[in-house]
C-alpha cells in the first residue's frame, strides 16, 4: 500500500528551502533530493518568499499589527463591562424576585 500522507512543514523549513533556492547555487532538482519536498513546492514556497519580503520592511504592516492591538484590547474592554453589568443585572433581578415573593 503506498504511503500518500501530506506532510506538514514548519515554517522555518519552509523559509530555509525557499531561501535556498532564490540563493540559485544549487537547481531545484538538487534542492528537492536534499530536503524531500517536490520542486513544484519549492518554487510555490520561493515564489510566495519573493512576494511577501518587501512587506517585512513595510511600515504598513507594523500600523495594522497595532491597529489590530488596540482593538483587541478595546474589545476585551467592552467585554469586561459587558460582564460587570450582566452580572448587576442578574444581582437586582434576584433581588427584585425576592422582594416579589417575599
């Protein structure tokens, strides 16, 4: 029975590869024997490298990582007031129902 389970690579593999094959030192075929990983998926790994590299430098993207921050933290925020006044809410209810009955 053959063996046709997908592996998963870390990304650390997956830059490491793709690294080495922009560096052009050795061809993909050389590439793909040494690391086990078909060419077609070194080139997709090396193409998705080139495209996204100048996007490390972007400060663009240091913005929306805080953007996204400063969201999450008001969100969390809304969250804990949303609490606290739910549980006010349940304590004068019980209260409420309490003097109701009693």
């Amino acid at each position: 029975m053959a063996n046709n389970l997908r592996k998963n690579h870390d990304s650390a593999f997956k830059a490491k590869v793709a690294l080495e094959a922009i560096k052009g030192e050795k061809t993909m075929a050389q590439i793909s024997s040494e690391y086990g990983v078909h060419a077609n998926q070194i080139r997709q790994w090396r193409q998705r490298l080139l495209e996204e590299m100048p996007g490390v430098f972007s400060d663009r993207r240091q913005k929306k990582e805080k953007q996204n921050e400063e969201m999450t933290a008001e969100l969390y925020r809304q969250i804990g007031q949303l609490k606290v006044e739910l549980d006010w809410l349940k304590k004068k209810s019980l209260q409420l129902l309490l003097k109701k009955n009693g």
